[in-house]
C-alpha cells in the first residue's frame, strides 16, 4: 500500500512537538499515539503497532508528549510520565493541530494510548467528544483518568497482557466504573511489554479491527 511520512512540528498547547505522520493513499481514519512511561515517538513497540494500521490503511500520528528539554527532566526524576494533566493537554493539543491541518482535517479519529499514555488518551477523549471516535489502550493505566472515565464517551477497547496481573485488575475496575460499554482483551500469556513471540502482533490487530468498526468502512491489508 502506497504511503507518505513527514515529519511534522506540531504547536500542542503553547510547546512545539516533533511528529510523524504516515498518510496512506486513501487513509480510512488518523489513529494518534499517545506514549507514556518514558516513551516517545520512537517507541519500537508503537511503531509495530503504526505499521499494522498502515497496512489496514490508516494514517497513523506519533508525536512526543513531551519536549527534549521536559524528557531531560522525565529521564532524572521520572515525574512527568505520570503527569496525566499535562500528558492529557499534550494529546488535546495534538487533536487540535491535526483538525487544522489539511491532510488529516477531514478524517476520523482515534486514539491508541500506552502505558500512561492509555490514562492520558482518555482524558483527552473525555475533553474532545466531538473529535475522537474509537480510543485503545495498550497495557494501559485507565485509573490515573480518574473522574474523566465517567466522561468518555467513545467506544473504548482495552487491552492488557494475561501476566501483567496488576493492569488486568486496574483494566476491570477502570471498565466497570466507564459509563460507555468498553471492550476488555486480555491477551494470552503476554506481559506487559507484549514482548512474547506475535504478542504485539495481536495487539495490533485487535486495535485494527476496532478502528475498523468505529473509524471506517473495513479496508483489506
């Protein structure tokens, strides 16, 4: 499938955030990737996870939450990954930017958190009802939503490793306490970095699945 990468600058809430945008041909959605716990556009786990999406024919957004200065900072006191208000404004500003901005303002959106990030994606879900359509979560902390998860209202799929035991307990609660009907998968035999042999693989194909379903008309890798 034909696609175009460009690295953007995006203007999030008063900072400049480096992005990279992959537009296929005829993109049936923008998937935008909120990392946590440390990450950032790179994270090789979310870039296996932006491949698939392309392949199924999404544009995919991968942008840092935080500048190189404040991830300096992050990789000293580690505070800022778990700074949902900031991480979640970060995300929100992303939304804005891609709703500006020529090639991705006309499509559907949604959202794939990790880590902190799935908390963050929330937030930002529950702060852009208007804009965001469908929102996963991978190895996810949806509790540190807090009072937001009762204000989410898109279709919401969260999907956590089988021995990540702690997550899968935090996953439960956070459904249970979602207004919305959100979808739990549990993947087998997968940690919480889905580092397991087609763990990631799995993942991946149940966030196309579902952005298929809330975002699209199906499109055929």
């Amino acid at each position: 499938m034909t696609s175009w990468k460009t690295q953007e600058r995006i203007n999030a809430g008063g900072v400049r955030l480096d992005g990279d945008l992959t537009l296929p041909e005829h993109p049936a959605g923008l998937v935008i990737f909120a990392h946590g716990s440390g990450s950032s556009r790179h994270s090789p786990r979310n870039q296996i996870v932006a491949a698939e999406l392309n392949q199924y024919g999404f544009a995919t957004l991968l942008a840092d939450l935080l500048t190189p200065d404040e991830e300096v900072a992050d990789e000293r006191t580690g505070l800022l990954r778990f700074d949902i208000g900031l991480l979640a404004d970060r995300v929100i500003g992303i939304i804005d930017w891609a709703r500006n901005h020529p090639p991705t303002a006309a499509l559907a959106f949604g959202l794939f958190g990790a880590s902190t990030g799935g908390g963050a994606a929330l937030v930002a879900a529950a702060a852009r009802p208007e804009a965001v359509r469908a929102v996963v979560s991978r190895g996810g902390r949806p509790d540190l939503a807090g009072p937001a998860l009762l204000e989410v209202r898109a279709p919401t799929m969260l999907i956590v490793g089988e021995r990540d035991v702690n997550v899968v307990d935090l996953n439960e609660q956070a459904r249970n306490t979602m207004r919305i009907s959100a979808e739990l998968r549990v993947i087998a035999g997968a940690t919480h970095l889905f580092s397991e042999p087609g763990a990631l693989e799995q993942v991946a194909e149940e966030a196309a699945g579902f952005f298929q379903m809330h975002l699209a008309v199906p499109v055929s890798p």
